[in-house]
C-alpha cells in the first residue's frame, strides 16, 4: 500500500511540473516578496556610484604606461593637460589643451575634500602659476602623465615635490 501511494504521488508530481508553463514550477515554493525599497534620499548620488567619475578613473587606470611626449592629447601619447583633456572627453567635456586653462573649469575643491575624478594642479620647482595637471583616483593617489618619468603614472599626493608644488584642485563631477 505504501508504494502504491508513493508511485500514484511521484505521477501526480511529475503531471503538475511538466504540464506547468514554462520557467514556472507549480510545486515550488513561492518566493518570499522582496523588502519594500528604502526610501530615496534627497542628495544627488554619492560620487563613488556615479558612472561618470568611474569611467574617469578606469580610463585613467587603462592609460598608466602610455608615453609621455610633449603637445600630444592621445590616444597613445600625452603631455599632462593633454592626458586629462584626453579623458574628460570620453565623458563629453572639452577641456583645453592648458592646465592653466583647466584650472578655470569646475568648482574649486579643498584638499580635505577630494573625490575621484577631481583634478589636481600643481607648479613645477615652487614657481607660481599651473604648470601641471592630474586626475585623483583615491587614497591619495593621482594619475598624470609626468615628463620626468616620460610616461602616464600614479603617484601619490604625499611625494614631497608633489606636496610643495600643490596648487589646488576642481571638480567637474557632480
């Protein structure tokens, strides 16, 4: 008797799976429904989720060992201000060919308040004025295409030529 109502069960079971829809299991479980969605907050989103500033810094990051050669904006050559203009393209600004002229665009940000993507002005030797540019990628960290290494590096803003010579930064992201 036991295995008579086990067979007449496993034909019941197999009737209902291969006569349900498909991609629908009549004998599954349902899934629980999902937690209702936390509110939205008012900010605009948070920099580290914004495609913009990622797809600034991974084209950063690709470009790293890309050769360093004077008045050249890409794609295999840079100078600094070349680099940057370079990659803010790639997400629909026009930076000029400058970095003193890039110095003018965006909103001016303190070095306390940094975030990926924001650019980086320095001088050469304590001169006043801009004479080089890179991108903040984090943790302390540019990307820029330096005419003593001849190549597109990262460095860190905490190398001492760097840290004397800052001038200041801007944000383009929002």
């Amino acid at each position: 008797m036991r295995r008579l109502l086990t067979s007449v069960l496993v034909s019941v079971s197999l009737v209902v799976i291969f006569t349900s829809p498909p991609g629908k299991n009549a004998l599954a479980t349902p899934a629980p429904k999902p937690a209702p969605a936390a509110a939205k907050a008012a900010n605009p989103v948070s920099r580290s989720e914004n495609s913009d500033a990622r797809l600034v810094v991974n084209t950063a990051y690709d470009l790293l060992g890309s050769n360093y050669v004077y008045g050249s904006a890409g794609p295999s050559n840079f100078d600094c201000s070349g680099f940057t203009r370079y990659v803010y393209k790639k997400i629909g600004y026009d930076l000029p060919h400058l970095a003193s002229g890039q110095y003018d665009h965006g909103v001016k940000v303190s070095r306390n308040q940094l975030a990926p993507g924001d650019l980086l002005f320095f001088s050469y030797y304590g001169r006043p004025g801009i004479d080089h540019v890179g991108i903040y990628v984090g943790n302390g960290t540019f990307i820029h295409a330096s005419s003593s290494k001849k190549k597109v590096v990262a460095t860190s803003m905490n190398d001492s030529y760097y840290v004397e010579n800052y001038k200041g930064a801007t944000r383009l992201i929002r």
